[in-house]
C-alpha cells in the first residue's frame, strides 16, 4: 500500500512537472523550422532500431551538429523545437512503465492529458492564432501553419508504438484504456484536416478577390492570372520542404477544384460561355497558361491537365 502510494505521488510529479514545462515552451514557440540537435536523432534512431521505446545511452561526443530535419526511417520531418520535446517526454513515460509497471494505468491516463494538452493548445495558438499575441507573429502564415501539421503527423507516427508499450503491462481489466490511443489519433488527424482546410481557404480568399475583377479581354495571359499563378507559387514554396510532395499534390488538387468552381461562377457573371465565340478563345488562353505554370512546381508537374469543369457551373 505504501509503495503504491509513493508511486501514485511519483507520477503525479512527474506528469506536473512535464504538462507545466509543455504548456510554457508551446507558449513561447514561434513555429519556425528548428535544427534537429544530435541527441534527438540519436533517440529516435535508436527507437527504429530497438524497436524499444526507451532513451538511449548519452553519447560523449557531443561535437555532432544538428540536422535540417528529423529523419525517421526513410521519412524526413521538419520539426519545430517543441515536438521534439514532446517526443522525448513521450519516451520518459514509457521509461517510467519500465521502471513501475504498476503504475501503468496511471500513466497512461497522464500521457493522454498530455497529449491533449499539446494538440488542443497548438490549435488555439495557430488555428485560433493565440500565438500572435503570446510570441507576437504578425500573421500566422502558411508555414507555420504547414509546420505545426507535420509536427502532430509526427506524433501519430510514434502512436502505435506507445500503444504496444504500454499494452506489455497494462492490466487486463483495464484493457479498454487502450481505446485512448485510436481517439487521440483521431483528434489529431481532424486537428491535421482542419490545418489542410485553412490552407485551402487562405487560396480561395485569395482567388476571390482576385477573380472579382477579372475582365475578359486581350492581352492574355491576363493580369488577373498572372497574379494568382504567382500567387500560388508562393504558396507552393511556402510549402516545399515543410510537407511531402504528395500532401501539397493533394492540397493543391482541392485548391484547384475551388479556382474552377469560383472561376465557372464569374464566367456565368460576365456572360462568357464554351461557344467559340472570341471571349471564350480568351479564358481558353488563359486557362492553358494557368495549367502550364503548375508544370514548373516540384510535385505539382500535370496537376491540371483538363480544365472543362469550369464550363460546367450553370
């Protein structure tokens, strides 16, 4: 009873201590790409290849410099200081079920709060733009925005794995505990899809003001869609190296369904139809240079190759 005790007061310590130093780096994050220092890439290096989720020994040479990205496995992430801290946490727990298996259970539910703590408070800093008050960003861009989703697709990589740690010595009454897991993939996975959801829109309220004042008329391309073709190409860069080619593939094939749909609306609006006539040669000019300039984006080459859906807003 004793032990058990102690153990119980442990554990609430060390949860305390951890959600208190949490909350104040993810306070104090300014959600730019951060070095990958060597002792975090020695730690999930030696996760793949122990298959353990236990901290490694310390090296002595400390002289190894940091890394653009995380690597895991063959996947690369671009990370800011905070996950990282957040996946060292995450090894801590699993260490302490090592070293007090019947605190399981007890852990399992402090891992979980923390967890949460980390996906709820990054959505009020960033979907909820908190983060421009607390570190004073001026704007939340799509960089931060691209960032903070690869950094909670970094924690549901390591999920599965702490599911099975814990799982070892969880007793079995309290099996149903697992379930936390899946809803916490969940939660992130919907935290992830609203990111993908704001990223779209921040191109659609761009192309709507843009197409607000779309003319057709010569010279073409026009200026309109020279404008959002370079627009889209920021947004693109913004995006390269934070995301895998084929997420900002998917990103950018919904993008380009709202361009066509908001596009359709204004030819419906200006009376222009898929008649022949000169002014329908006119968007087709333009609509060409439209689908050429994704050629000239990594990842995006032949995104476009049929843009007939525009006529078909009626």
């Amino acid at each position: 009873g004793i032990l058990q005790t102690q153990a119980s007061k442990f554990v609430a310590r060390f949860h305390e201590e951890r959600k208190n130093k949490l909350s104040l780096i993810l306070d104090n994050e300014r959600w730019k790409q951060a070095d990958v220092p060597a002792e975090f890439q020695d730690l999930v290096n030696h996760i793949i290849k122990t298959g353990t989720l236990t901290l490694p020994e310390k090296r002595s040479d400390s002289e190894i410099k940091p890394t653009e990205c995380l690597q895991v496995g063959t996947e690369q992430y671009a990370v800011v200081g905070t996950v990282l801290m957040l996946v060292k946490m995450m090894v801590e727990y699993c260490q302490c079920v090592v070293n007090i298996p019947s605190a399981t259970s007890d852990l399992l539910t402090r891992l979980v709060d923390l967890l949460k703590v980390f996906n709820s408070r990054t959505c009020q800093l960033l979907i909820g733009a908190g983060a421009r008050q607390l570190v004073g960003l001026k704007t939340i861009s799509t960089r931060n925005l691209a960032l903070a989703s690869r950094c909670l697709q970094l924690v549901i990589r390591f999920l599965p794995d702490v599911k099975e740690h814990f799982q070892h010595t969880l007793p079995a009454k309290n099996s149903i505990m697992l379930k936390n897991f899946e809803k916490i993939t969940k939660d992130y996975d919907d935290h992830i899809e609203e990111i993908n959801l704001k990223l779209v829109t921040i191109s659609q309220n761009m192309a709507e003001v843009l197409l607000a004042k779309y003319e057709v008329k010569a010279p073409m391309p026009s200026q309109c869609f020279r404008t959002i073709c370079k627009q889209l190409a920021k947004l693109h860069e913004a995006l390269v190296g934070i995301l895998p080619l084929p997420q900002i593939r998917r990103l950018f094939e919904r993008m380009n369904e709202v361009f066509m749909r908001l596009l359709g609306r204004r030819l419906v609006l200006l009376g222009v139809r898929n008649d022949g006539a000169p002014q329908c040669a006119l968007v087709i000019s333009d609509l060409v240079f439209y689908s050429g300039s994704f050629n000239t984006l990594k990842g995006l080459e032949g995104l476009v190759n049929n843009t007939n859906a525009v006529w078909d807003i009626r």
